[in-house]
C-alpha cells in the first residue's frame, strides 16, 4: 500500500484499483455522486438534495476526501473550514460534510441493534486516509505547525446514521447537544407589510443584533448570513424587530418512516390542495437561517414565517435549533406550525465535537450551552 506525503489535491492512498484523493474543488464526479446520494436513515426521513450543486459552490474553503475504485466514485467526506464562536472566545473549526460511503462500513444487528464489522476494504480506506485530517487538521490543510493547533471538528448525526456514527465513535467525537427541526406550514400564506428585505447599508447593524441574540450559544458563526440577500426584517415603526435569512431550498423524498410517513408521501400527494403544501418528489421549503427577535415582538415571527412562504412561492418553512434553546420554546408558545407541521414527528439530532488541543473546563462550555445550528449546513 502507497500513502504519500498528504497534501490537498493528491492520492493519499493507493490500493490496488483503491484510490483516496483530497481534493478542494468539487470535481463533476463528485456532484453527480453527491445529487444520487440518498440522505436519512432507514426506517426515517430518507430524501435527495436538489440544491446540491449551489451548496457546492459556496461551502467557502473545503477539502474532500473521495474515495475511487477504477475512477467510480464509492464514498466521500468533506471538511468544511468554520470559524466560530461563543462570546469573545473564537475557535478554528471544521464541519464534517457530505460523509456518504456505498461501500459499507459499519451496520446495525437487527436483534441486538449493535454495531457489527462489515467486509468492505473501500471504506476502511477512506476511515484510514482520513484519520490524520480528523486528528490535526490545521496542520493537515492549513499547514500550521505541528502542536500548536487548538480546534474543533463537529458534525451533525442522527442516532440511526450508523455509518457516521461509527465514524464519529473511532475519531473520539462527544455528543455535546442535540437539536430538532421546527416545521411551519400555511395553505394560503400571507404576506405581511412589515416584512421587507434587509437593506445593504443595515448589515452590520443586523449582525451585531444577531451576535447579542445568539450570545449565549456555541458554534456560532455568520459566514452564510446575507447568502443572495435573502435576509428578511419585520420594521414596526422603523425599527428592526425581528430578522430571518430566508433561503429558498428543496428535497426529493424517498420514504419516510412509519404509517403516518406512508401515509404522507403515498397519499397526501393525491389530495388536491394538500398537494400544493406537500410534494414529497418535489418538496420547496424555506430553510429558516439567522432567526432573531427583540424581546416583546414573539408575535411577529408568525408574520414573517408567512411572508417568506409567500414570497418564495412555497408554503412549507423548516428551521433547526438546538432543543434547550429559546428558539424551539418560542416557536412552540407562540406559533402555529400548520396541518403539515403538526403531522411530522421531529427527530433529534447530535451535535457531536471531537474537541482538539482543549482542557477539559474549556470543552464543558459546549455541554453546558445551546449549540446554533446552521441551517445552511442541515441542508
């Protein structure tokens, strides 16, 4: 076996017709293997991107690992370059994107529901040829020197996702928090005359009103706020009260778990005018990014959920949060979240961090805390 020195845009390994790459720009491959990919867990939500090559383009620096048997594309990993924060305190941090492996890794047994090996020398390549890159990946990909990186790695997993699970469990990733996603529904949507588009000139007003919102949360970080000026504000005599970063987005569902998944997406489809808020084959949403409120004004929200539905022509918003935060509170006492978002059960998912260089008090900081959770980066 052949593992040259890693660098991006070089083999990493090469193993017979195995290859591992480490590549920036996303090649066509890639965003053929990645539009084909099927996202969910079995016996859940299991659904395809239909954004997938715009998210491509402005995921910002990113490096893949892509596994290649004969040049066929079998599995990769992305390590999307963050910079977040809490308080003051700013943190160089990578989020795990786009780990999706055809060749297996790991599966559950269906009696005992435990981890079992699974023959499959492909992806335990890629679990070798990324192993470095999880464990020093400022010296890995930013060339920093050796021992003196303090970082993080985080990802977002669901409990059934056992190939990312098992990857998260061998890389010493910890479930800091967990979060859920809030589903808004209206049939006939309604546009509100306080909800305007944020003007350029009142950005950074806009993000120092969001770093206070969002002060007492980890991970934050604005490097997709105002993404192709889709930020909407609610004005109540001139002054901003409430904003959104409204992102126009969408799904191909496959299935969906349960008599009441089979339901919706066997049945619901076929109902005239329940079709027009649900069409699992092509089902727009608004991805709901960067919420914020001033204290007092929790009945705007209802407003400028409505508005961005309106706007965008769609009547389905999603947005995520973590479950302790204030966010999910809110919505819950002062929202109606439609006949379709009554009838989604959400689905908690892990935040996990595999925390690198940091003392112990310094990591508990992430437990302790609501995490935020780019929407951007769930879909």
């Amino acid at each position: 076996m052949d593992m040259p020195d890693k660098k991006p845009n070089q083999s990493v390994i090469n193993y017979h017709e195995l290859k591992v790459d480490v590549e920036q720009l996303p090649g066509p491959d890639l965003i053929e293997y990645l539009k084909s990919n099927i996202l969910g867990t079995p016996g859940g939500i299991r659904y395809k991107h239909t954004q997938t090559h715009e998210k491509l383009k402005n995921l910002g620096e990113a490096y893949f690992l892509l596994l290649r048997k004969s040049g066929r594309m079998l599995g990769s990993i992305g390590l999307c370059h963050r910079q977040t924060s809490f308080l003051d305190q700013k943190y160089t941090s990578w989020y795990v994107r786009y780990f999706a492996i055809k060749a297996p890794l790991k599966a559950a047994n269906p009696k005992t529901g435990k981890l079992m090996e699974q023959s499959g020398k492909g992806g335990s390549l890629l679990r070798l040829a990324a192993a470095p890159y999880v464990n020093r990946p400022g010296e890995m990909l930013l060339n920093l020197p050796e021992g003196t990186e303090k970082s993080l790695i985080y990802a977002y997993i669901e409990k059934e996702n056992f190939q990312s699970l098992q990857f998260a469990v061998q890389n010493d990733f910890e479930t800091v928090r967990k979060f859920t996603t809030y589903l808004f529904s209206r049939f006939f949507p309604r546009k509100s005359k306080n909800i305007h588009r944020l003007q350029e000139h009142e950005r950074e007003y806009v993000r120092e009103l969001l770093k206070d919102f969002y002060c007492d949360h980890t991970l934050y970080m604005d490097q997709n706020l105002f993404y192709r000026d889709n930020y909407l504000v609610c004005r109540i005599k001139g002054e901003i009260v409430a904003g959104m970063q409204a992102n126009p987005d969408g799904w191909e569902i496959k299935d969906m778990g349960g008599k009441s998944g089979k339901f919706l997406v066997s049945v619901l489809p076929y109902i005239p005018l329940v079709n027009r808020v649900f069409n699992p084959s092509k089902l727009k949403f608004i991805a709901g990014d960067y919420i914020f409120w001033r204290p007092g004004y929790e009945n705007v929200l209802g407003q400028l959920f409505e508005t961005a539905c309106r706007i965008n022509k769609t009547r389905i918003l999603m947005t995520w949060s973590d479950t302790g935060s204030k966010l999910i509170k809110t919505f819950d006492k002062h929202l109606d979240q439609g006949l379709i978002g009554k009838s989604i059960s959400r689905v908690e998912v892990d935040v996990k961090v595999k925390f690198i260089g940091f003392a112990k008090e310094e990591a508990e900081v992430f437990f302790r805390n609501p995490a935020f959770v780019s929407a951007f980066d769930s879909t």
